[in-house]
C-alpha cells in the first residue's frame, strides 16, 4: 500500500512510495522544512492522518 506524506500547510507532497518510511526519514529527506513553503516540518502522533488509497484516489 503506497505511502504519502504532505504538508499540513500547504500539501505539497514530501514522499510518496511503496516503501513505509517513518515520518522521522521523511523530515530529514527534506532538510527539516517543506521545500514548498519554508514551514518547519514536525511530527506529533496526534495529527496523523490515515486513509485508503480509495479515498485518497477521489480527492
């Protein structure tokens, strides 16, 4: 099942594959900020978001 990750600001897409990365990986893929908008990436369990690819697909 493929993995997506995006910015809660502006949802420009940090990592897409079908390899599960931890969100720690993600973050320091892009050097700790969206390269998009410049917000300072950050992970807290609480704001995870998990949906089907079905759902994904329709938006």
């Amino acid at each position: 099942m493929p993995q997506l990750a995006v910015c809660k600001d502006c949802g420009h897409l940090l990592y897409k594959g079908v390899d599960l990365k931890p969100a720690e990986e993600i973050i320091q893929l892009n050097g700790g900020t969206c390269p998009k908008c410049g917000r300072k990436l950050e992970f807290f369990i609480d704001n995870v978001e998990i949906f089907p690819v079905e759902d994904l697909e329709k938006s």
